[in-house]
C-alpha cells in the first residue's frame, strides 16, 4: 500500500438525526483538536466487514493544530508535473506508519529533562490511529486495495491521480477564480493543483474520513505556504480556500446543498479511479449533476478503460451518461501504455 485515508465516528448522535453538530472529537483533548463537525445522514456503524453496511454519514472536518503537526513530521513523496515547474508533495501510508507507535506499544513520550529528538510523540490523535489502523488491517485481511462499504482505496495514489494532473497542466485547463470540488480524493493531487493555480476555492471530498485527516489534509499543507515555509502567521492563506468533506456520495451531495450558497454548484469537478463500481456510477453521476453549475460547469474523470475484478469500465460508464440525458460527454485523451486509461470530459446538454 502506498496511499491511505482516514474516517472520523462522532458520538453521542442518534441514527434518526438528519444535521447535528458536536464540538468534541472522541478521545482527544481539548482545545488542541477541538473540532466542529457537520454531519447529514446515518450514523456511522461500520462493521469493517463486507456486508451491507451503511453509508458513513457525510462531514465536514476543520483543520486542527494536529494537522499541521502531522504534516510537519512526514517525510512525503514528491511527484514533478510534466512540462512544468511543479513539484507536488503527498502522503502514503508509509510515510504514516513511519510516525505512528507500534500496534499495541505506548507513545514514546519526550520528558522536559529530553531535548533528544529520539523520543516523539504520535501526531496522530489516539482515536484517529486506531481507525486508520482499523482500516488497513481490514484492506490487508481482504487482500485488497479496497473493501466496498468499507474502505475505498484512498490509501494509494493511483495511476489516473498522475494522469489528470498531468492533463490538467498541459492542456492549459484555467482555474483563476472558480470553484472547484475534487470527488474521491484520495491525496488530493488534482485539486491541490487547481489550488496552486489560482482557484477561487478548492473542496476535497473522500469516503472515509480516516483519509480526509491523515491523508487529504496533511498533503494539502504540504504544498501551501505554512509547511513549505513560506508563511509564518497563524492562517495558511491557500489552505483557508480549502474545505474537507468526507462520505457517501449521496450524502455529501445533501450536506454540500445545506452547506452555504458559497458551497455550490462547482464550475468545475475533478475525479479520477472513481468509476470502478458499476453499482456506484449511478451515485456518482447523481452527485455530479447536483452539485455541478448547470450551464458553464465541466467535469473532468480520468478512468482505466477497464477495471478487472470489479467491473467498471470508461465505456460502461460512457453509456450511463448517454442514457441518462444530462450530459455530452468527450474522451479528451488516451493512454495505451501499460493498463490503457482515459480522461472524459462532461459538459451540461445545452438547452434549446
């Protein structure tokens, strides 16, 4: 495994609850991870087993001092941009489980008597490592990079993540000024992008909020100003045009509309590895035609033209659009190299 992501359960709400708030992460203190999350949906009783399991419902998670912490503590991986002179950092599961006590070990804690750096503490809140960990052991148990209903595979940085961006960059795709939401996140590299190259204000959405905290968010920080060290006040000035979001779809396209006229509808939406489930494609269109502008929005899906052992592929999915009526939708490129890979464009049907 070499990405990885993470799933935040609040207590204390009952499942009939439609959009609560809490001001109290479990198993972290506070004020430093304090944290107001929006939920909308089901509670989260993920069973960490392959049957019907609810939807975990859809939040919102702030950044928090330990967000930056963890960001500052992480030896990431750098991917150059082709063509240009990015140089994008990100988070993989090794670069946590290199800052993360052993399974079952205590957290070695610095004394005032040690200045020694051999001696750290975990980053990583006590309750959000057991779920990470949770998490990878479930994945390692089904010999999977992903468990459906589980855990969907946002611990890697796939090959179509490389693909978009690259895409992205070449074509000369303008972001300056517009909103932009990056579906099935992951690490984020698409939607950092965008960030880097002047969008209005970027949201990162990912089905398991484990991945949001541990994976998203840290790699976010990793390429703005305060942990690249070029900001040094309290507010990360790109950072704070981000928000995070994690959850079914379905249900993040609920949170999304009660979330401020500031939330949607996006100009443009960017998603990739993200149609490997036929019975997951209908939701995903659903969510992109309601969260999407209706007359000058595009989605960019960057896609393996097959999927094998689950199903999916870029012509089934072609189909699903074409037979739903809400959208044109273009192959913008080719890759025929190794798995052959596509990216789509989709564009609102003009209507008249």
């Amino acid at each position: 495994m070499d990405e990885f992501k993470f799933e935040f359960a609040v207590e204390g709400r009952s499942d009939d609850e439609f959009a609560t708030e809490t001001n109290a992460v479990p198993g972290v203190s506070l004020p430093e991870a304090a944290c107001s999350v929006k939920s909308v949906g089901s509670h989260p009783k993920v069973s960490k087993t392959l049957d019907e399991t609810p939807p975990p419902n859809a939040s919102e998670v702030y950044l928090q001092p330990f967000h930056y912490q963890l960001a500052k503590s992480l030896r990431p991986s750098e991917y150059r941009v082709p063509g240009a002179e990015t140089t994008l950092r990100y988070v993989g599961s090794k670069c946590l489980q290199d800052c993360m006590p052993a399974s079952g070990s205590p957290e070695a804690i610095p004394t005032a008597a040690d200045n020694s750096h051999s001696q750290t503490q975990s980053p990583i809140p006590a309750s959000l490592q057991s779920e990470l960990e949770s998490l990878i052991q479930t994945a390692e148990l089904q010999h999977s990079d992903l468990v459906p209903g589980v855990y969907e595979g946002g611990m890697k940085v796939w090959e179509c993540a490389f693909d978009l961006v690259g895409y992205l960059t070449d074509s000369g795709v303008q972001f300056s000024g517009l909103g932009v939401l990056e579906l099935g996140c992951g690490a984020g590299l698409p939607g950092i992008l965008a960030l880097l190259n002047g969008a209005k204000d970027v949201h990162f959405q990912d089905y398991n909020p484990e991945i949001i905290n541990c994976i998203t968010v840290p790699t976010v920080l990793l390429n703005t100003g305060k942990c690249r060290g070029n900001e040094t006040g309290p507010v990360d000035s790109l950072a704070s045009k981000c928000r995070f979001f994690s959850g079914d779809w379905n249900e993040f396209a609920n949170l999304a509309a009660i979330s401020g006229p500031e939330c949607t509808p996006y100009d443009i939406i960017l998603t990739s590895e993200t149609i490997y489930s036929p019975s997951s494609q209908p939701k995903l269109l659903s969510c992109l035609k309601k969260l999407l502008h209706p007359v000058t929005g595009v989605v960019f899906l960057a896609a393996k033209s097959y999927y094998f052992g689950v199903g999916g592929s870029v012509q089934q999915f072609m189909e699903l659009v074409a037979s739903d009526g809400y959208f044109d939708v273009y192959t913008c490129r080719t890759f025929d190299g190794g798995i052959p890979r596509k990216i789509l464009r989709l564009c609102p049907k003009r209507k008249g």
